[in-house]
C-alpha cells in the first residue's frame, strides 16, 4: 500500500525552498511540448517527428502570506534566470527546470476569503528523471 504525503515533496526555486502552499492543486510541472508527433502520408506511411523543445513550465499556488512571495517577487525584479528542483522522496520523481525566469506576477486581487497567488515559472530546459 502506498501513502501520499504532501509533505514528501520539496520545491526548490534559486536555492530557496518554496512554504507556505496554497489548497489543492500546490504544484504542477509540465513539458511546454510533446516529445513526438506524427505525419501520415496519403498512402499511410507514418513519419515519427521528434521535438527538440526542452522547454516547460512551473506552476506554484501560494497562500499570500507566503515567506516565499518576496522571494519570488526578488527573483521576477532582479530578470535574472535560476533553476528549479521539485522533489518527491517517497516516489522518487524529481523534475528540473534550468534557466528559468518568472513569466508575470500574479493579478491583485482581493475577495471575502484569501485567495492563492499563482506563480508561473518558464523553464528553458526541462527535465524529467
């Protein structure tokens, strides 16, 4: 029997580890491209094409009082690129993401009840082990 626990999973932005997660969906990471596509010829003949894109996409969901919301917004100031490293030890999955840069802030907003803020990170090289 297997057990998930939230905990199990560390998010590591520019040597930082990310607290203070939002409910739900916390973390997500996923290739900007699929890894193959195909063309069909008029006789049926199939032609595998391979993408060269290494790029992806990080998405963290963060409660606003997050310690780690200044330290995102530093690194979206500051224009220059880090690395992100997500961990789940009691899977063994770990994903990367080299040369990154945080694509916009999230929106202000307010309303009745607290509100996750979205960070979206663009990685230029994405990598699933």
């Amino acid at each position: 029997m297997s057990v998930h626990n939230f905990k199990n999973t560390q998010a590591v932005v520019a040597g930082n580890i990310l607290t203070g997660f939002a409910d739900g969906d916390a973390i997500s990471a996923e290739p900007n491209e699929d890894k193959w596509t195909q063309t069909v010829g008029a006789d049926g003949n199939v032609t595998w094409n391979e993408s060269n894109n290494e790029t992806g996409t990080f998405t963290f969901k963060l409660k606003p009082e997050s310690a780690s919301v200044p330290i995102l917004l530093q690194l979206y100031k500051s224009g220059e690129s880090f690395d992100v490293m997500l961990h789940d030890t009691s899977l063994n999955k770990r994903v990367t993401g080299e040369d990154c840069r945080i694509q916009k802030l999230p929106p202000f907003t307010r309303a009745e009840e607290v509100e996750a803020l979205e960070y979206v990170i663009l990685a230029a090289h994405y990598k699933e082990d």
